[in-house]
C-alpha cells in the first residue's frame, strides 16, 4: 500500500505595505513628469500603488493625442529611515484598452506584392529559397555559348522547385485558374478549356505541362497566364456546328442547259438504218455518212444540244413521175423549224453536203 502524496507547499509572499510617506508624494511626482513631457501631457492622478517594501508607483492619465488608454507612471523610492521619497523611475505605459502599434515584422514579410508599384525599386536579396545558382561558366566557349544562349541559361540566377511551385499555387487559384465544363451551358462552366484552344501559347519550360498565354483580343485572359483548365467564350471553336459538314461542290464542274447540238439528216439516217453488226462495206459507209454529218454540224453556227432528226425519203419507183425542178425539191424537203428554236437552220451548200 502507497502513502499519499501531497502537493508541495507554496512559500507565502507577505504583501507590501504601502508606504506612507511616499505615497503622500503626488506633487512630487507630479513634478518629475512635468519635466520629461510638454505642458499639457499629464492629467489627473489616477491612484498609487504599492510595488515593493518602501516603493509605490504614481498613475497619472495620459492627455496627448493619439494615447487613448494610456498612462503616465512614477515610482518613488524612500530608503530606510529616511523622511522623504527620491524619484526612481518615470514612464509611459499602456492600459487594458490602450491603442497599440501592430508587431514589428521585417520589411521582406510586412511588404505585399500589391503594395509595390511599377518604378519601386526592391533591395536585393541574397538568400531568396524561390532561387537557385544558375550556369556557371565553365571556360569553354563553345560549351558556353550553347548554355547561355541556345538554351537560355544566360542568367546568374533561376526558378527553384520552391519558387515554381508557390507560383503555380498561386496562378492555380488566381482569376485564370481552371473550370468546370458542361455541354449542357450551366452557369459557371465552359464548353471547352484552353487545352484545345488555337490561341493558347504555351510557357517553356516545365510549367508548360499546366499553364499558358492566352493570345485573343476578344478574351478576358488576354495577354495574361492561364491555367490549361480554364476556359471562356473567346475560345477558337465555339460556335462550330455539330450537324453534317457541307460537301463543297466541283469547281470544274459546270451545268449548261443551253446548249443545242444539231444532227445531219445523212448521219441521222445513217445511225438509223446501219445493222449493228453488218459487214465490213457497211461499216464503212456508216463511217462516212458521220464525218459527212460532223463536217455539216462544224459549219452550222447553232448550238449542238438538241438533235433534230428528220425521216428520210424513201426510194422512188421506176414508173414514178420525173422529180421536181431543184428549186422545188429543196423547198419540199426542206426540214421544218423545231418549235423549241428560236433560229433558223442554215441550208446545205451543196448537195454533196
């Protein structure tokens, strides 16, 4: 069985006493603060308070601009039997609802990017963690030249890992960081991001993989990074119809319904009556009464669309009547004008024709 612990005792602290003699001093203190302030500083005595043995504290108001809730203090000091208190210590203090100045902080953590205008000038940091050493030349000038300037290392200090990614921390949840998109066109989201936009350039380096430029006019991000998610209604292929592309039509092809193609009579009877598969002899006259056709159609100045064919005559009988004179008999056979034209086929200038 375990005897029960107590608590150790606290040593008791007896109280100071006020002392009588320095306490009944006010003028007194009154005095020494009337020497370290201007006239019209210190106000009203507010109370003594006893701070040690032989040593109380003067509270007097504080009456300059800008102190609300603070306070002028005196100590005064009586040594051993002596017969009057001695000034000890004068001060300034702030109360419970006293105005106070915010915490000292250095410049570098008290300075906002938002403060710094365009011509600020800011000091240079020597130990920045968002920066690493940079190239360093190696003596070589070819081996130099490559890293300076083909690859852009011409500079003594570049991006750390830190430096990249509070920037891209920072760019993720600025203005141009990215949304949600629907095809539905809800409120708040995009049909498309900028990773398919044609006016996104993107960054080099490796932050190319999550932001860009955006390169349009006509957009809010214009000229600003944005993050590949993002999204507005600039982007190059809004709008575009989702139906059947048109087919785009032959441009050398042309549809002319104009044109009229006048026939011989030879060439027509010639098509008629030649067998399809006839001798030698009849293909050869068939042949002839073509070129005989086509010479006719070259000298005819009509169009060559409409083919007028005409019967021809047949045979007449021994026994017949002598033909006509060659006036009449042109006049008879004659072809008749086709309703459709408007123009008068020209005859043939011989009868060979």
């Amino acid at each position: 069985m375990t005897s029960p612990t107590t608590a150790p005792r606290r040593p008791r602290t007896a109280r100071p006493k006020l002392d009588a003699v320095a306490a009944a001093a006010v003028e007194l203190a009154r005095e020494a603060l009337e020497d370290v302030t201007e006239p019209g500083q210190v106000g009203e005595h507010l109370r003594v308070e006893a701070t040690g043995e032989r040593l109380v504290t003067h509270v007097f108001e504080c009456t300059m601009p800008g102190y609300r809730g603070w306070s002028w203090v005196v100590v005064l000091a009586r040594a051993s039997r002596a017969k009057a208190a001695t000034v000890a210590e004068t001060a300034l203090l702030p109360g419970e609802d006293a105005i106070l100045a915010p915490a000292w902080e250095p410049w570098s953590e008290r300075l906002k990017p938002e403060d710094v205008g365009a011509d600020d000038l800011l000091p240079y940091r020597e130990q920045d963690e968002r920066l690493e050493q940079g190239y360093e030349a190696t003596g070589d000038e070819d081996e130099d030249r490559v890293a300076l300037w083909e690859l852009g290392l011409g500079r003594p200090r570049v991006l750390s890992q830190e430096g990249r990614g509070e920037a891209a921390e920072r760019w993720q949840a600025g203005e141009f960081g990215p949304r949600q998109t629907s095809s539905r066109g809800r409120k708040g989201t995009v049909p498309a991001s900028c990773t398919s936009c044609g006016f996104l350039m993107k960054l080099s380096g490796s932050l190319r993989s999550e932001f860009g430029v955006c390169t349009n006019e006509w957009s809010p991000a214009d000229g600003r990074v944005v993050h590949l998610g993002y999204g507005c209604g600039a982007h190059s292929e809004t709008g575009q119809d989702d139906g059947e592309p048109e087919i785009p039509r032959g441009a050398g092809v042309i549809v002319d319904e104009l044109d009229v193609e006048v026939v011989d009579d030879e060439k027509a009877a010639a098509d008629a009556t030649a067998p399809a598969g006839g001798t030698a002899a009849e293909r050869s006259q068939a042949e002839d009464a073509v070129q005989a056709g086509g010479s006719h159609a070259e000298s005819s100045s009509a169009p060559a669309d409409v083919a007028l064919v005409e019967p021809v005559a047949e045979p007449a009988p021994a026994d017949a009547e002598p033909a006509a004179e060659p006036e009449q008999a042109s006049q008879e056979q004659a072809p008749t004008e086709h309703p459709a034209l408007s123009f008068d086929i020209p005859e043939a200038d011989s009868p060979e024709d």
